[in-house]
C-alpha cells in the first residue's frame, strides 16, 4: 500500500495533473503564482482552503492553484517559515525574541506576538518573487511539457505481489 501514495509517485501524479490542464499557460502560471504565494504564507493547514477560496474568487486555474501550495510541506516548511522569520525580522529591525524556561499562557501569546509581524513581512517579501519566478517558469514549462509523454508506472505481475 505504501509503494502506491509515495512522494515520487504523488509528485508524477501532480505532474500529470499540470500537464493535463486544458487551459492557456498563461492561466496555468497565474493559478500557479496563486497557489505558491498563498502557499509562503504561514498558513500552514489551511494552505489548500485558502488557495481554493482565492481561486474560486480571482478566476484562476484552481488544479494549479492547489499543486502550487504544495511548495510548503512538512518537509520544507520550517525551512521557509525560518527564512521568512529572519528576513522579516531583519527588515523590522528587531532582535531575536527570548525564549523563557517556564512557559505559561501569558509568555507564549507575548512570543507569538513577537514572531508573527516578522513572520508575515518575510512571507509577503518572500512569497512575491517566489510566485513571479513560479509564473515564469510555469509558462515556459507547461508547453514543453505538454508534449513530453509522462510513462505509466510499471505494473508490478501478479506472482511478485505477496
């Protein structure tokens, strides 16, 4: 069960999904920038909800909406939310927040209160080229891949399943 939802067959599935859109390129990249700009927004779990609402509400391709999102994952989001802290914060001028040894409710809304301005200023400072890179990249793509021939995985006979 594993082999069929790995990340490389869900990232060809994806990929096929984007090729497969009959739409302009240019639409494909615009839903495209949508979704990888929400998607550098610390909105991490609501991303897909968010990407969707914003499509439905701007007219934009709402596939390549969704499969930009996914440019945040489990697996590069502390990477990114960590950049887009820093840049923030460097921008903003301000100093690394001090982490407390006890933590309560009052020390843990005021450290929220301290990472999440810079957090959103390095997301939306971020998220802009990301998303003008990702449109660029997109329309240059989508026709070239349109015509290259995505193989089927291979089926695997019936006597190597057991």
């Amino acid at each position: 069960m594993w082999r069929r939802w790995s990340f490389f067959r869900q990232f060809k599935l994806n990929l096929i999904r984007l090729v497969r859109i009959q739409a302009q390129p240019d639409a494909v990249g615009r839903g495209m920038a949508l979704g990888l700009f929400i998607g550098m927004t610390p909105t991490f779990g609501i991303q897909m909800f968010l990407a969707l609402g914003f499509a439905l509400l701007l007219r934009q391709n709402k596939i390549a909406a969704l499969i930009g999102v996914w440019c945040t994952n489990p697996v590069t989001a502390p990477i990114i939310y960590g950049i887009e802290y820093e840049v923030g914060r460097l921008l903003m001028g301000l100093p690394h927040p001090e982490v407390a040894i006890e933590f309560n409710h009052k020390i843990l809304s005021g450290l929220g209160c301290q990472l999440l301005p810079p957090l959103l200023l390095g997301s939306v400072v971020l998220g802009i080229p990301v998303a003008i890179i990702g449109y660029a990249l997109t329309i240059r793509f989508v026709p070239s891949l349109r015509a290259w021939r995505v193989p089927r995985w291979p089926k695997r006979r019936q006597d190597d399943r057991g």
